[in-house]
C-alpha cells in the first residue's frame, strides 16, 4: 500500500514538474502560436445582374457606353479577397439576381472547395475553404454548370482572392484587373439611350469591342498624343508612388478569351519569383522581363521598384487593346 501511495506522489509530482514545464513556457509560445493561427474569414458574394457605364464619352466613344452587366456585390471586379496562407474562408454565395449563378474560385482545391455548384435565384450557399496555397488567383461565376459562363465572365462576374505567403516584405500593393466585352453595340454620336449588351456571335469569333481595365475601359488613360490629342477620359484616375518605394501589383487576366501581354512603359518586370536566378556571388540577382504573359483566366505578381520619377504606362504590348480601353497610367514621384 505504502508503495502504491509513494509511486501516486511520485507520478503526481512528475506531471507537476511538466505541467509547470509547459506553463512556463506557454505565454510565449502561445504568443508566437496566435500570431500565425488560421483566421477564420467570412466572404459575402452577391450576385446580381445590373446595368453600369463601361465607356466614359470620349473622343473614340462619343456618349460612352452603358452596358447590361453580371457582377459580385454590384462592380466590376467584384471584391478583392486578400487572405494569409492557412486562413479559412467561410464563403457565402447568395443570389438575388433572375438567372441561376455559380463560383468557381481558382484557389481551392477540390471540388467541395473550389466549386459552388449551381445556386438558383433567391437562394444562397454557404462552404468552406481552406487557403493552402499562396498566390494569386481569379474567382468567377461559372454560370449554369459551365452553360453561359461566357457570358457571365465577359459581363463582369469576376474577382480575385490573394492568399498571401508569411514571407512577403511589406510594399504598397496594387490590383488591376482587365477583362474583354463582346457588345452588341457598337457606339456612335447620338445614341445614348442604347444600351450595349453581350454578343454571342462576336465572342465566338473572338473580336472583342473593348477591354476594361478594373470595370472601365479607359478608366485610367486620359489622353493619348501630344499635337493631336485623343481624349479618352477627361477624369481619368493615376496611380501614384514614389521611386525607390517598394511596389507590388497584382494584375489579373479575367479574359474570357485572350492573353494580356503585360508592360511597364518605361519599366522592366523582375521574373516571377518563382523564376528568380541567383547566379554566382549575387545573391538577389532577378532576372529581367519586358512583357509578363498572362493568360485569360489567371492573375500574376509584379513585385518592383521605379528607378526614375516620371510617368510609366501599365499596358497590354497587343497594341489593338489601348484602342479599346486597356491601360493605366503610374505617377512616380521623387521620395
Ligand atoms: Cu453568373
């Protein structure tokens, strides 16, 4: 009996001995253990159908444009998701528009976390997802199981979800998104109450009227020419940022059909990391691009300084796409 006794002391004060072990170093270790914990983020999706202007009255459309859209939330692009690796998402797709919609999220992987399934109107759906994989990715609507999801990506039913790596250096970030319109309108002077609205037929010929550049064609172009000017927005946005300053800028493809043949105008694309080549005795050499390629469906990560202040032109090198729409323009400022 006296030896069970002595063996119960003795394992009783075994475990005090870990349990103080563990409790002493509990309060950092749990410090450093929240930091890096999963959040659990809650996602709102509302899809919808509308109508927005896509084209300001410029010189190349008299009027602009009011199109017949399909968005998330109401813009195009639909909201930019940004996440840390190893966050839970808890995404909730609700439709209030007239016509079935669906999710298709490139981040998740597997079908239970990737996919919505069809989502009827008035009704809504709600899953979740895990952000394993850092990166940048595009969300889209995927119509009725894959039927009309031309239509619903070309009207606007897209967006991105950035699932950001534990070892990104801090840096002013940016999002440009671009997309094709197949419009059934073709605008001329005069015909302001029309209202543009997809054509299958172009899209399946692929000629694409415009190309948006986060929800507007020439949203961030104001004017091309020096002697004979080309008005294209008298109220163009700029981006602005000073030289030197590091600068990340996520830019998605939405498609639905072409490449972007992205450029700095006046600047020059370190490679993807991914890509990055250290060669001997340089320890951070990049290696240098001119165009980045992104394909329709896709988004990409430019992550860069500006050596020189002045003025800097994002584009599509596909030159046809400044005519419709594509572009914006960075101010870089001494610091
Ligand atoms: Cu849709």
């Amino acid at each position: 009996m006296e030896g069970i006794v002595k063996g119960w002391i003795i394992s009783i004060i075994a475990v005090a001995v870990i349990l103080s072990a563990l409790l002493s170093i509990s309060p950092s270790f749990s410090t450093t253990k929240e930091s890096n914990e999963p959040r659990i983020k809650e996602i709102l999706l509302i899809a919808n159908e509308g109508v927005q202007r896509i084209v300001p009255d410029n010189n190349l459309y008299p009027e602009g444009l009011i199109y017949n859209t399909m968005t998330f939330n109401g813009t195009i692009p639909g909201p930019l998701i940004s996440v840390n690796q190893g966050d839970i998402l808890k995404i909730t797709l609700r439709n209030e528009g007239k016509i079935i919609h669906s999710l298709n999220l490139h981040a998740g992987f597997g079908p239970t976390q990737a996919l919505s399934g069809v989502v009827q109107p008035g009704e809504s759906k709600t899953w979740t997802m895990k952000a394993d994989y850092p990166g940048v990715f595009l969300y889209h609507c995927d119509g009725d199981n894959l039927n009309g999801i031309w239509e619903h990506i070309a009207t606007g039913m897209y967006g991105g979800i950035i699932v950001h790596s534990p070892q990104e250096k801090p840096a002013k970030e940016f999002f440009v998104f671009f997309s094709e319109v197949y419009t059934s309108f073709d605008s001329q002077p005069g015909i302001e109450s029309q209202i543009g609205s997809f054509d299958f037929e172009k899209f399946i010929d692929n000629r694409p009227d415009l190309i948006l550049t986060n929800g507007m064609a020439f949203r961030y172009i104001p004017v091309i020419g020096t002697q004979a000017k080309v008005m294209l927005n008298s109220s163009a946005e700029t981006f602005h940022v000073k030289t030197d300053e590091l600068t990340r800028w996520y830019i998605f493809n939405a498609g639905p059909r072409n490449d972007l043949a992205f450029n700095f105008g006046a600047g020059m694309i370190p490679a993807d990391n991914s890509e990055k080549i250290i060669e001997e005795g340089e320890k951070d050499a990049y290696r240098y691009d001119e165009i980045r390629d992104i394909p329709p469906g896709s988004g990409t990560v430019i992550e860069m300084t500006f050596p020189e202040k002045g003025t800097y032109f994002g584009n599509d090198h596909d030159i046809g796409s400044l005519l419709k729409g594509a572009g914006f323009v960075v101010i870089v400022d001494d610091k």
